[in-house]
C-alpha cells in the first residue's frame, strides 16, 4: 500500500518555491551569459583578459578559435545548468513534501557530484581558454594557464560534503523502509 506523504509545512513550501524561482533566474541568466559570448565573441576575450590572464598576448581570433574559445568558456555554464535543474528538482520534491525520499536523495547526490564537475570545469575552461587565444601566437609566446583558486576547493570541499550527506540520507531512507516495514 503505498503511503502519501504528510504535507510540506508552509515555511518549507514557501521556502522551496524561492529557490526554484531563484534556480530559474539563474538558469536564464546562463543561458543569456551563452548566448551573449557567441554573439559578441569580442566579451570573451573581454573575460579572458579581464578575468583569467590580463598580460596575454594574442593575435586576432579567426572563428575557429571563437568557436573554441566560446567552447572552453561554456563548460562552467553546462555544469552551472547541471546544478540548477537538479537544485529546481530537488526542491520541488521538499515543497512537495518529500523530504526523505529516494528520488530528493538522488537529486542531492547530483547536486554533489554537480558541484565536484563544477569544480573541475573552471580551471579546465580558463586554461583551454588561454590556449585557444594564444595558439596562433609564434612560439614561445603560447601560453599555458593552470590555475586553482580558493574558489575551486570551496566547490570540491561542498560537493563532497553533499554526496556524503546524500549517501547518510539514503542509508537513513532505507532504515526507515526497513522499519515501517516492520509494523
């Protein structure tokens, strides 16, 4: 027989219902952000100088080293939509009133393992970067940029910390199951 959840305290509801409206406007801004870059390729080596390697010689970019560049510069875009469709899910589950179910554990798991792929794709996107605009240079004016900041561990420190509080979760979900099944 299957049991319908007991409903979600308003405070929970209300509150899950902002972060997915919060998850949507980001979800829109990335995806504005993706469409700005491939349009205006001069804002990516706008980011690239500003953001990532502001000495970087470079010459002009033909469209196969846009194509690149826009490429590299969507990695943490693609993830950051990752994260948010599972942020937009899980929530929707705690509105729903499942909290301490197998599917909102799942989508914690995701979101871990979002935020470790999150992790890897900055520094990933700003060196491919770096090297998209600086191939065409002669050689010994190719750069190479590997870079980890405070940043980077701070998204690997938090994803691991939500794949582990997921795999609690889940072994708690299944106790649970074990002991309603007992009465």
């Amino acid at each position: 027989m299957q049991r319908t959840p007991p409903s979600s305290p308003f405070a929970l509801k209300g509150l899950a219902r902002a972060v997915q409206i919060l998850a949507l406007l980001g979800a829109f801004g990335l995806i504005q952000y993706a469409v700005q870059l491939a349009w205006a390729p001069e804002l990516m080596i706008q980011y690239v100088l500003h953001e990532v390697m502001p000495e970087l010689p470079y010459r002009t970019p033909d469209k196969l080293t846009l194509a690149v560049l826009w490429l590299s510069l969507s990695l943490p875009l693609v993830s950051g939509l990752l994260l948010l469709w599972h942020v937009w899910r899980l929530f929707g589950h705690y509105a729903a009133g499942r909290v301490f179910d197998l599917a909102s554990v799942r989508h914690l798991q995701w979101l871990g393992w979002g935020l470790l792929a999150l992790a890897a794709a900055r520094p990933l996107s700003h060196t491919l970067a770096v090297l998209a605009l600086s191939w065409q240079n002669p050689p010994g004016q190719r750069q190479l940029l590997v870079g980890i900041s405070s940043d980077h561990y701070a998204l690997l420190m938090l994803g691991l910390v939500l794949v582990a509080m997921a795999r609690i979760m889940r072994e708690s979900v299944r106790v649970a199951q074990e002991n309603a099944e007992f009465v």
